[in-house]
C-alpha cells in the first residue's frame, strides 16, 4: 500500500515529489529536491528488504535528482537547475543549502549514480557553513534572509550529514564523526533533547533527528 501511495503521488513526466502541490497531485509541479531525496530512500530500502519497486519510478527519481546540481555543489530548494547554471537566489546558495546537498548526494551514491567526492564536497559545505544554520535554529519565522533557512532545516541537515560521513572511505570516517559530533553536542539542550524550533512539543523530532544521526553505523552510539 505504501509503496504504490509513493509511485501514485510521484509529479507526472517530471519525476519527483514534493510535499507542496497547490494544484492538486495530478499536475505538473517542481519537485522539492530533498523530498524527492527521502524517498528515493525509502523505494532504495524496500528494494533491498525485496519488496518490488517500480524501476520507471526510480529512474525517473533519480534523473530528477541529477538535474538540481549546481556547479558549485549547491543543490536547488525545487525543480531543475535553471539554463546558464546560476542560482535563482540566496535561497540557492551553498550556505542555505548544505542539509539538502547532503541528502542528494548521500543518495545518488546509494543508487550508484554520485560518487564519494560529491558526498564529501557536501559534507565539508556542511561544515564550514554550520554556523548560518546554527544562528537560525531556535529562532522564529521560516525562510528568512539571507539564506532562507527555516529553523527546522537545522536538525534534518544534522541527521543526512551523518549518513554521508558513514559513506565516506573507512579511513576517513573517525575524523569526519569526531567534527560532526562537536558540532551535534554543542546544541544539545540541556535535558539532554535537541530542538530547533521554539515550541517544546518539536524537541520529539529534533531528539530523533539527532538520535538516527547518531545511530549511524559506528557514528557515536556504542552497542
């Protein structure tokens, strides 16, 4: 049932999905690339539980993936990356898009279309732009200049970041979850929960957040 609600909702001709469609699900719409990203992860792992995946619907997926690369590594918030390869805003620029450059290239490896140099390129983005996320977590609005990052964005870029640092060279990985969990410590509350927004209710989700990244295989919780 699950499965066929993905490939029933998946934006005709273009491939992805968002979870933003004002017209209604059966029209054409520009597919958010980190959305899509998601759940090209969810069709990768019921694929390998072997359940049976529409391979039109992955493939579509993932050529929609591909298309939302800037040359700078950035990936585009919704649709394509426009002709002439320029960001269509702030909104498109590295800095505000490192959580969801993560998730792209994190899963086109996955599905072996991206390579380790992208994941890696995503992941050191994260890095030396954490801290425009960091000054937008806790704090009120959604998009808001200069970067248009929402507070919400900042635990989900944690959680992908994570996944790519395990998809990194074996030899590369300690020192890649050594900085990575500097960072995720430092804004822990101090309850021991995480939360990126300003509502107590929200601490569940930014706490699970934090808690896959850190269930990450061998990225911080010991058996």
């Amino acid at each position: 049932f699950y499965l066929d609600a993905i490939e029933q909702t998946q934006i005709p001709t273009v491939g992805g999905w968002n979870y933003a469609r004002p017209e209604g699900r059966d029209t054409e719409a520009s597919p958010s690339s980190f959305m899509t990203a998601a759940t090209v992860q969810t069709l990768l792992a019921a694929k390998a539980a072997g359940r049976e995946v529409n391979a039109k619907t992955l493939d579509k997926a993932l050529a929609f993936l591909e298309k939302t690369r800037y040359p700078s590594g950035s990936v585009a918030y919704a649709g394509v990356v426009p002709e002439g390869r320029q960001p269509r805003g702030t909104s498109d620029a590295v800095p505000g898009a490192v959580g969801r450059m993560c998730i792209v290239e994190g899963t086109l490896l996955m599905a072996g279309r991206g390579s380790v140099r992208d994941v890696r390129g995503a992941l050191d983005a994260f890095f030396n732009h954490w801290q425009w996320l960091y000054l937008r977590s806790q704090k009120t609005g959604t998009h808001v200049p200069p970067y248009m990052i929402a507070p919400y964005y900042f635990m989900f870029a944690h959680r992908y970041a994570a996944q790519c640092v395990e998809l990194l060279p074996a030899s590369e990985r300690e020192e890649y979850r050594r900085r990575f969990r500097l960072l995720l410590w430092q804004s822990r509350q101090a309850d021991g929960s995480w939360n990126d927004r300003v509502f107590p209710r929200s601490s569940a989700y930014g706490t699970a957040m934090a808690m896959l990244a850190l269930m990450e295989p061998g990225a911080g919780v010991k058996k």
